[in-house]
C-alpha cells in the first residue's frame, strides 16, 4: 500500500489562510473545466476527496465524481481542476510536511517541487504558485462521508513517471 493516507475513507483540505472553509469543486468537469474552491467546511459533499497513493505519488478523486475523475493541472493553463482519469503527470501530486509538522505543502508532478497548490488574492480559488505564501494545508479525515467506494482504489497499470537531471525535467512516458 504505501502512503500516510487511507485510501478507503474521505478527506478534506483546509488552507492556513482561512481554516474554516475547505477545498472543493465548482461545478463542470473535462470540456466545461471543473475548477478549485474553497467552501465553509461541513456544507457540500464535494469537499470530500481520496488520497490515493501508487508510485511514489498522491491522487486526489473526488466524492462527488467518483473514481473516473481526478485533480489535475490543465495543460494549457495550469490550473488545477478535475479531469478523466489517466494517471499522467498533470494528475500526480507530492505531499510534503512542513519541518514542525504541523502543516502539508501540495506540489503537482507536471510542476515540479517549486510550484505549490494554494489560496492568493481573496482566499476563494486555490490555484498553482511558484510562492509559498497561502500554501500550507491541514488534511483531515471525514468520517461523516462514509467509506470510499471499491472501484475508486483502483490504480494504474502504467503510470508516467518523471526524472530530474542535470538540465531540467525529463518526462519518460511508458509504452503499454
């Protein structure tokens, strides 16, 4: 198994900035582009989301959308929102803890190490930023959203995998 989280019950993000209100989805997904927000902790389903650990990385799947959707980057805009499942870089995310561990930072693995998940502006949109400003996360555990259903501990045959050399990020795709 492998990771500091279960895959089989619901989590929810809080951001330093506001730690009454936890990270959710505004309604869309693929096409119309699902995007990040922030909502007062206890009212939407669509707070709850699965740490999913394979490979050295975290997915995040929604409650609300099941196990076909996942966190990811847009590769255009490099904001995060969900989309189709697959398993690319784009959808593989790091959580680091800060030294008093008090606290979580979220890196996303199309990124790298030096851009953070997190709150800028009026705290409602969690977007990617090279600052650590507004990115430390508390993540709980959601006991009220039940237990995470079979098909979404399902992972990946094959997963894009990145390796850093001298010169800057290398992308190495598996062939299936």
């Amino acid at each position: 198994m492998g990771g500091a989280f279960d895959p089989n019950v619901y989590y929810r993000f809080f951001n330093n900035y506001d730690v009454n209100k936890t990270m959710s989805i505004k309604k869309g997904v693929g096409e119309q582009e699902s995007t990040l927000m922030m909502i007062t902790a206890g009212s939407n389903s669509k707070e709850n989301w699965q740490i999913y650990y394979q490979g050295g990385r975290y997915f995040f799947r929604n409650y609300e959308y099941g196990g076909s959707m996942q966190l990811g980057l847009n590769k255009d805009s490099q904001n995060p929102a969900l989309i189709a499942r697959d398993g690319s870089l784009e959808q593989q995310w790091t959580l680091a803890t800060t030294p008093d561990k008090k606290w979580y930072t979220v890196t996303n693995g199309l990124l790298g190490n030096e851009s953070y998940l997190a709150l800028t502006g009026d705290y409602t949109w969690p977007v990617m930023q090279h600052s650590t400003e507004g990115a430390l996360w508390t993540i709980e555990i959601n006991r009220s959203a039940g237990m995470v259903n079979a098909y979404m501990t399902e992972g990946f045959p094959n997963l894009e995998v990145s390796e850093y050399i001298d010169d800057g990020l290398v992308c190495v795709r598996p062939t299936k």
